[in-house]
C-alpha cells in the first residue's frame, strides 16, 4: 500500500538551519528571537527574504505571520499553516512544508519556533488550571477529568503514562537515569548546549528531587529554554544549487489517534504502549519502504525519559519493555545501534519544542555536527506523534 504522502517523498529538502543562543533569559521578544533565527537560517541557504513564500510553525507559537513579514522583510507570502499544538506534532512542519514544496503551493518554506520558556509571563511547563476548550495548551475538554485531581503539568500528564509503563515492564528509575546521563554527555560537548561542560552520573540523577514520583526526577525533564529555531525548506532541484549539502526528507507522517489528547495516552487502551509512536512507525517504515536497520542515527523527542524510552519501543528499534536494555547496552552512543539526540536533546541541549532536534539531523547530513555519526545517510526525527526521515542529498 503507497501511503498518500508518499507522492511528496524525496522532493523537498533542508537548505538552511539557523538557531539563536538557548539561555534562560533572553532578553528579547519572541519576534525578535524568531527573526533572528530565520535570518541565519537563510543566510545558511544562500537565500534571501525575497524568495520566501511559505511559513509553517505551530498553533502555540506566539510569533505571528504577519508580523514576521514586516520585521523579517517578505516580499509576499503564498502559503502558510500551523501544526496543531507543539511537542507532540513537532516535526508536523516538516510534514507541512514539504507537501506545500512538493505540491508547488510554495517554493522556499520557513519553519519556525520561537519560545519563552524560561523567562516569559508564565513559565513553560509550569502548573496551570487547563480550562478545556478554548485552552490552547489542552485543546479539548478532557482536562476536566484530572485537573480536579492535581495533574496540571506536563509532567504530572507523563507520570501517569510512565508510572504504567514502569509497572508493566519492572523498568527502575535508574533504568531511564541512564538515558539521561548519556543524553548529557552529547551535551557535555555541545557548546550551544545548555549542558556544555557538565556531564552527570547515575549518581548525579539518582540524586536529583523527585518531580512526579516514582517515574520522573529533575535530571529526566528537559529543559525550560529561551531561543528560537529555524530551517529552510525547497525542492531539491533547486536545492542542487545552493551553498549547503541538502538533507532530503525522504518520509514525513504523523499519526493521530482516536482518544489520544495533546501529549497523553489517558485514554488509550495501554497506557505503557506508546501508540502514537506505533502508528507512526507504520506510516514513516512501512508506507515507505524504509527499513529501521537503515537508521544511522535517530533525534527522538525527549521532553522526558519516560517518554523518550517509551518512543523507542513504539517505533520498533526494539520489544516492548526492551528499551532498559537497549540503553544500557550502550546503543544511544556513537558507536551504538542507535545514536540518538546527538546534540544532547531537549533534555540536555534546551527546548525549543523539538525543532532544535531536525536541525541536529541536518547537521548529522551534513556532517558538521559536534557528536558526529560516521558518514550518516538516514536520520530519523520523530516528535511522539509525527516525524520524518532524512536523507543525504
């Protein structure tokens, strides 16, 4: 079976990346962070605002269309979308982009994120009465079954997913501690990274205060980070022609599920089974025709251990309650089956809700990143619900 995006595959590519600083305190407005980003990002494609006709980012990004076109300096904009909320559709714009390339709705797409995460009027991740409908964080009305409860942060939602799954499968805290340390390691040597220079141990996570016990300690939450991100996206015929070495999205899909919510499983039928994760798995593997033994290195989104873990199951690099093992046997690492998050994650690196992690994968193409997997020709990217694959140029 052809999936339906499949007609889309291998014409788009990754021509500019570009990122602010990641700190805590940015000093600047989001718009001014998102065309700062933008900025470098087409300065790193040879392009300039002129020959940007698309924009894609996310309906919780506060920077709007508009005021990028004046502050930015568009000259007209033919195409534009927003990806339902952030983290769990992260790489949705990739999608989005690339089927607006594809369909020649637009010819040069910016994707964007800008965030406050750290430093703006409400602390990103912070507890927060979710009203249900009209709240663009929740989205529907189910937050009234438990916010009543106490669960009013994304924290407390993945709790009771990774509690489940922690149940299930006899997975320890140590067990995603040691995710965690090798996430930090990446960082360690990262130099825009918010971990720069300062490795942990399992002794170090161990250590760390609970957030939501048993499953999630300080040291297995990403960071609360002020930046932005941006990418370029065109065809790749025009894409043979600029500056840098394209990274082609050979697959992009997402997978929405029936009772699934923003960034929970409450409802599913197994809360210790990633199924977002599953389902897109299906869509990005199978649909077309990429084998996971073709994975050089994979960005995964990691807003928390439990769930980075969890993902790793759900998209078939190993069984269910297998990813203990999997870690600690060493396979994030380098010289692993699977690299993952080189660049130290959002968990190590800062988060920019996932984004910062395609413009890892770009690097890994590249071959520029500081944590580099030899010679890569495909890198998986995955948010818990949609991702893509790339491909050397």
């Amino acid at each position: 079976m052809t999936s339906p995006g499949a007609a889309f595959a291998g014409k788009a590519a990754i021509v500019g990346i570009g990122a602010t600083e990641l700190s805590r305190a940015a000093g600047r407005s989001e718009l001014r962070l998102a065309c700062e980003s933008i900025t470098a990002a087409l300065a790193d494609a040879g392009l300039g605002p002129s020959d940007v006709d698309g924009l894609v980012s996310y309906t919780i990004d506060p920077v709007s269309e508009t005021e990028l076109v004046r502050s930015v300096g568009f000259a007209e904009i033919a195409f534009s979308s927003r990806v339902p909320y952030g983290g769990g559709g992260s790489m949705g714009v990739l999608l989005h982009a690339a089927a607006a390339v594809a369909s020649g709705a637009a010819d040069v797409v910016v994707a964007y994120r800008a965030i406050k995460a750290r430093s703006g009027p409400v602390r990103f991740g912070a507890a927060q009465i979710r009203t249900g409908q009209n709240d663009v964080h929740s989205g529907t009305t189910s937050s009234q079954w438990c916010t009543p409860f106490g669960v009013l942060t994304p924290a407390s939602w993945m709790g009771l997913n990774g509690t489940r799954y922690m149940h299930t499968y006899g997975v320890t805290s140590e067990d995603f501690g040691r995710a965690a340390v090798q996430l930090r390691d990446y960082a360690s040597t990262n130099p825009a990274a918010w971990g720069f220079g300062r490795p942990i141990t399992l002794a170090d996570h161990q250590a760390s205060r609970w957030i939501v016990e048993p499953c999630i300690r300080l040291l297995d939450c990403c960071q609360q980070t002020d930046g932005s991100v941006a990418l370029v996206i065109t065809g790749t015929d025009r894409a043979r022609d600029l500056p840098r070495r394209p990274a082609v999205i050979a697959a992009a899909a997402g997978a929405g599920l029936f009772e699934q919510e923003i960034a929970t499983d409450f409802y599913r039928p197994d809360l210790a089974v990633m199924d977002g994760s599953v389902a897109l798995a299906a869509q990005l593997f199978d649909r077309f025709g990429i084998r996971r033994e073709d994975i050089d290195a994979a960005m995964i989104y990691d807003a928390f251990t439990p769930v980075f873990m969890m993902q790793i199951e759900g998209l078939g690099f190993c069984g269910p309650g297998e990813a203990k093992d999997f870690v600690a046997e060493g396979n994030l690492a380098l010289n692993g089956q699977l690299p993952c998050n080189t660049n130290g994650g959002l968990i190590g690196e800062g988060y920019i809700h996932g984004l910062n992690l395609a413009v890892e994968a770009t690097r890994q193409i590249r071959g520029t990143a500081v944590n580099q997997v030899e010679r890569p020709e495909a890198v998986l990217v995955t948010s818990s619900r949609t991702g893509a694959v790339l491909t050397a140029g």
